[in-house]
C-alpha cells in the first residue's frame, strides 16, 4: 500500500500543479427580482388603494378649507397614472353651503363630466419648481352663478394662490369643451350661454408669465367660442347665436346677435335711450389684445353686415362719444369702420328718419377728447363715406316727406348725392289746411338727382356752419295747389330774404343750379269752384353768394339770383333778382323780362278767379323793375301791346239783376278805362306803369313779386294806380273756415 503511494507520489524535481480557484457563491438574482416585483406591485396597491383615495379626500378638504367652508367639493372617481403621468377625474360638483345661499353673495355650482390633466412634471412637483403638464381637459363643465353682492377680492394674483406654494405652472395646452354658464343675480337678471368652449395654449402661471409682454392672461394664445347665448336685463334682452374671439390673430366674430328692449320702441322719447338692433354679422378685426389691460383699444377694421337699428332717442342728449368712451378705454383707434346692407330707423323725432340698403365706410377713427375738434377730422374719423338705398324723413312734420331712392356722400370728395328725390304731402289739401288751421301751400316736388359739392363735412359737424360751393338741381319738377278759401297764415311768413337773418344755424351756398325745371301751379279761389293753373316750364337760372353769415356777405359780392323760364308754355321771361342779405328790412331789387305771347295765356289764371276774361290782344315785350322791402313794393314796368278786350267776370254763384250790373261795370271799364294799345299809335310814347303794392308780412315774398306784376300791368292797361295797388294787395280770404268736404 505504501509502495502504492509512493508510486503515485510526485517526484521533487518536477514543477507543484496549479492551484484550484476557491469556489464563489452562487448569486440568487431570482430574489432580487421577485423582490422588485413585489415593491412595484406594492406601490401600484399604494397608489391604487392609497394614493387616489388621499389625493380626493385632500381635494375635498383643501376646498373646505380655502372656502372658508362656503363650498363643498365631490369628486365620484379619482385615478392616477404614475407611469403616463396622468390624473383623471369624473364626476365633479362644487356646490355652495346653505349658509352661502342663504345670502346675497356671489354663489356658484359647478357640475363636470370629466378632467384629464397629462404629462405631469412629478419630478419639479417633488423639488418646489414651475411645473410643467402637457395639457388639461375639462369636459361638459355646467356653471351656475346667484347672488349679486361679489366676496372680497383677494389682492393676490392668481400665480400667488397656488397650492403647496408652487412657483408655479407651465401648462402646454388647455381646452374646456362643451360648457354651459349661467348667471341670475336677480329675477329679473340673467345671462347664460348653452355651449362654449375655450382653448389656451402655451400658459405660464407665474410672475415670469405676468411680465411677460407677448402673453395675455399668462397664455400665449387663448380661443373662445360661445353659442345660443341670452341675456336680460337694464330693460333689454339680448340673444345671441355665436361669438368667436383668438388672441393670436385678434379675430372677434359675433353671428345673429339681437338685442330688443322689454318697452317696443315709441314714437314718444323716454328718460334714456331705446334702441331695438339685429347684427347677422359682425366682424372685429387686428385686435390688439395685449394693449386693452394698459386702456388702450386698438383694431384694423370693424365691419357690421346687414345691422337693422331702431331707436328713439332720450329727452336729454346724452355726452359726447369720446366721453362715454373714455371710462373703459381712454385711447381708442380703430383702422377702418364699415357697416355694409344696413338699415336704420329713428323713432321719438319729428323728422323720424330711416333708410335703407345702408354702406358706411370710415377710416382712421380716434374716439379722444382731441380728435372730436381735431382740424381735419369729420366725427372722430379722417374720412366717412355713406350710401344707402330707398330713405325718407318727415319735413314739417307731421306735413311733408321727403323721400329719395339712393343717398350718396363723401367727405374727402366733399359731396353729397340725392337720387330720385321728392317731397310729398302726407295729407290731402282740405286735411292739411284744416290741420294748420289757415291757407297752406300743398307742394310735390321731384328732382331725378340733386348734387351739393365743396361742402366742408368738418364745419357742420363741429360748428353746425353749413357751407356748400355749389348746389345743383337738374329737371326738377314742382306742383303746388292752394285753397283760398281759408284764412291767411296769421304769422309772419319765414319764407322771406330777412327771415334768413333768423336761422338757428349759420349757412353759405355759393351757387345754386336749376337746369329745365317745371313749377306747376294750381289755386281754388273763395269766388269760382273752378282751379286756377300756372305753368312755368324750362326754367333755367343760378343763385349766387347766399349766406346769413355777416362777415361772408361783407366780403362776398351781394346775393343775386338769375333765372330763365316758359310763362304758361308760351312766353319767354328773364328775371334777375340781387338780395343784400344784411339788411334787416329784406330790400331787394329786381328787374326782369317777358316776351311776346297773347293775352288770353293769363286767361286760366284770372277766370277760375272770376276778376276777367281777356277777350283779345297780343303781348309785344314787357319790361319792370322793382324794389320790394318790408314795407312794399315800387317800381315800374312798360309793357307793349295790342288790341286788348277784356271783360269782367261775375261771381259763380251772382245772378239777376248783380250780374247784369257786372257786365254793365265790365262794358265801362273796357271803353273807358282799359287802354287797349299801348303805345296807342305807332311811333307814340310808351305809358310807362307805376309798380306800388303795401306788403302784408303774412305772405311769402313770392306774393309780393306777383302783387307788383299785377299792379305794373293794371296800372300799364291804364286801370287807375290807386285801383291798381288795392286790387294787386286784395285777398278773398275768408274769416271763418270752410265746412268739411267742401274743398273736394
């Protein structure tokens, strides 16, 4: 056995074997593992079981808590996802204690389907830093608001009120969908909308988002979209079909808004304004969103499509725009103002105005205190131009209209355009004379097109001085009818050269055009139920230097009016008229012609008035010129003619042994008086006729003009001149008014 062991026994001299590596313990990584695991699954259990639970038991408390216990909080389910980094929450209600109904606080109850908040930056929540999310959704929140006295203001801005003393939040994208919002602080109050949604993105609730110029309310941009919104109150009753506004582009768009007041509109004025409106469209554009929280409102251009306005306006004319303006935005400019397809209505004054198919433009509007007397500046804009369709208002009211088909005016261009213009009664002869209670002209007058130009938009609208360069009145056409069978006017009559000293407003036209116009005249007399009618035809002539402003009429040459017309379609008459319209006893002067024409052409005239018929004779020339003031009128006229007959007339209802002693008295006058060719012979002086006629101040300066022709050609026939004076002043005005019907 030994020898056997010695055998195996490795000699001296060779090399000892390698050494064997210690054997290391095996590493159980299946543990650490399964322990992993474990940790995991037990904080997922934490999370689950603990973490959710906590977290809304904390929202509820904190609620309380913050509220002073003036709200409550409910959530229905609370998730969270550590891994997304998400929180869900569904079923929301913020409800007010019954302590703060009970009140006239402020009260709000919120009810929401859901709110999603991703990307939560858990590691800056955990270090007190700004923390960023990804986004937060809130869907179907349904607001409402009660009470009407609001809680005391916290002085803190909102990044200061953060929970845990968070520096703040960096919120990527915001978006409340499908909310509903309403507000009743009293029975009679209220506002809501039933869908809205807004949408923030890029929102930095920190001071750093404060100071930042390029955000507004710490986003860099905010939408909003509002639908079937309605509102009441202050007497009025808003409805509105949508509202669209983004900060970015500064886009405020308003569909079918309608605003009606709880009183329809009235023809009688109230304590304050009334106003009736529709907007189909409205459109805000280049709204500079930033520059309102300084008072400053800014924008390209606002435009109205189709706005139908009614309003009557209040017994006191409220303040100027710029000042009620200036409360909310003491710097306001807008680039561009237009209102397109629109339509206005003013209640509540005698004119009641209104138009149709309305188109404003207006640049470069300054609603500031400096702009309304800026030099330059019409009505706070640099310039306004207006077209409308079909329009009219009342003159005299409630007696006359004025309507015309298209309206147009510019201030840079400095004009004004009417468009198939009339003036209309609005009642018959008989109603409008018995209404006056006295003797009324009933005039139509219709122009195709009536143009003023050179008028300065900014002395009318600042100082209420009128100056136009030239008023032009192509075709028009004027029919007047008259009763004399009522009593005169027992006023002075305002249409007279001194009654232009009076105006309340101050005016200066430089010319006034008529091309070819046509004045038509018709008159029933007290003696013969029978109309009287007066044409003058193509009447052509010009106004010059009219104004009632003293320092213009001492610098201007004087006021003179020349005209050309058709006398009864057959003669030809030039009259020049020169009018110094200082002068306070309305002295004038004027001179003028007519041309050859038979007699009997007066004859429509002088027999429904049963004075005369002319029987024959023919008119050669006839020439006069007058002076007319306040007291009368004189001057003389020479009238050449031939075999001249007339006879005189009787009343339509003398008979008998009157009539015949009228026919005597028409026999005498004709031999004796009427000289029937004057010159009597060729080559004979012309009897020149003396113009003289007492003016009675209740009449027109129109009547004057024709009692001075009536006189110059009696007195010219030969009619003695006292005769002649009294027949041209007399009136078959009667003193008692004549019974209903019997004017038809």
């Amino acid at each position: 056995m030994l020898a056997f062991c010695r055998y195996l026994t490795v000699p001296a001299s060779t090399s000892a074997p390698a050494a064997v590596p210690p054997v290391r313990p095996r590493v159980r990584w299946g543990w650490w593992l399964v322990a992993g695991l474990g940790l995991v699954a037990g904080l997922a259990l934490a999370v689950h079981f603990l973490l959710d639970p906590w977290l809304r038991r904390q929202a509820e408390t904190q609620v309380a808590r913050r509220t002073h216990g003036r709200y409550q909080l409910r959530l229905r389910e609370l998730h969270t996802s550590l891994w997304r980094r998400t929180l869900t929450v569904r079923g929301i209600d913020l409800v007010p204690t019954p302590a703060l109904l009970a009140t006239d606080s402020l009260a709000l109850r919120l009810h929401a389907s859901s709110l999603r908040v991703a990307g939560i930056g858990l590691g800056a929540l955990l270090r007190r830093q700004v923390v960023p999310i990804d986004s937060l959704v809130l869907q179907a929140p349904h607001l409402r608001l009660t009470g009407r006295r609001l809680p005391a203001a916290n002085p803190k801005p909102l990044h200061q009120r953060l929970p845990r003393q968070l520096p703040g939040l960096r919120l990527g994208y915001l978006s409340i969908q499908e909310g509903q919002a309403a507000y009743r602080p009293t029975t009679a109050d209220s506002i809501s909308f039933r869908r809205g949604t807004l949408v923030g993105q890029d929102i930095l609730l920190a001071a750093a988002g404060v100071a930042d110029t390029q955000r507004v309310v710490y986003a860099a941009a905010w939408q909003l979209r509002v639908a079937d919104g309605q509102a009441k109150g202050y007497g009025y009753r808003l409805q509105l079909g949508a509202l669209g506004f983004a900060t970015k582009s500064g886009l405020l768009r308003i569909d079918s808004l309608r605003v009606r007041p709880l009183v329809p509109i009235s023809n009688r004025r109230s304590e304050l304004v009334r106003v009736a409106l529709s907007l189909p469209v409205v459109r805000l554009t280049g709204l500079q969103v930033r520059s309102l929280r300084q008072g400053r409102f800014t924008a390209d251009t606002l435009r109205l499509q189709g706005p139908d306005l009614s309003f009557t306006p209040a017994r006191q004319p409220p303040p100027p725009l710029h000042e009620l303006v200036a409360g909310v935005f003491p710097r306001f400019r807008l680039g561009s103002f237009l209102v397109v397809d629109g339509r206005v209505r003013a209640a509540g004054l005698s004119m009641a105005p209104r138009a149709e198919q309305v188109m404003v433009q207006a640049q470069d509007l300054r609603l500031e205190k400096a702009a309304s007397q800026a030099p330059g500046r019409i009505f706070y804009g640099r310039s306004w131009g207006v077209r409308t369709g079909p329009g009219s208002m009342l003159l005299d009211a409630p007696y006359y209209r004025l309507a015309y088909q298209r309206l147009d005016f510019s201030t840079t261009g400095k004009t004004l355009r009417l468009s198939n213009s009339g003036v209309q009664p609005t009642m018959s002869l008989e109603a409008l004379s018995r209404r006056k209670g006295h003797q009324m002209s009933h005039i139509r007058l219709w122009a195709p097109q009536l143009q003023a130009t050179g008028i300065d938009w900014a002395a009318l609208t600042q100082r209420g001085y009128l100056k136009v360069d030239e008023l032009a009145l192509p075709r028009p056409v004027l029919r007047v009818a008259g009763d004399g069978r009522y009593p005169i006017n027992p006023r002075l009559s305002v249409v007279t050269p001194e009654a232009l000293r009076r105006l309340p407003f101050q005016f200066e036209l430089g010319r006034l055009r008529i091309q070819r116009g046509d004045i038509w005249f018709r008159y029933r007399s007290a003696r013969s139920p029978q109309l009287g009618r007066v044409s003058i035809t193509q009447l052509s002539g010009t106004l010059t230097n009219l104004s009632n402003n003293p320092r213009r009429v001492r610098l201007a040459p004087v006021a003179v009016a020349r005209a050309t017309a058709l006398f009864q379609q057959r003669s030809r008459v030039g009259v020049t008229i020169r009018l110094p319209l200082l002068r306070a006893d309305g002295r004038h002067t004027a001179t003028g012609t007519f041309s050859r024409a038979p007699f009997s052409i007066l004859n429509p005239i002088t027999v429904p008035g049963r004075s005369a018929r002319f029987k024959s004779g023919d008119v050669d020339q006839v020439r006069f010129a007058f002076t007319a003031d306040r007291q009368g009128v004189r001057g003389q006229m020479w009238a050449a003619y031939s075999n001249l007959k007339l006879e005189l007339l009787t009343e339509h209802k003398d008979r008998g042994v009157k009539k015949l002693l009228v026919k005597a008295k028409s026999k005498l006058v004709d031999g004796l008086l009427i000289r029937n060719n004057n010159p009597r012979k060729p080559g004979q002086e012309l009897k020149t006729g003396v113009i003289e006629s007492s003016r009675d101040r209740r009449l027109s300066v129109f009547a004057i003009w024709q009692q001075a022709l009536i006189s110059g050609m009696l007195h010219s026939m030969g009619v003695p001149r006292g005769i002649a004076k009294k027949t041209s002043e007399a009136s078959s005005a009667p003193k008692t008014m004549p019974p209903p019907g019997s004017l038809r």
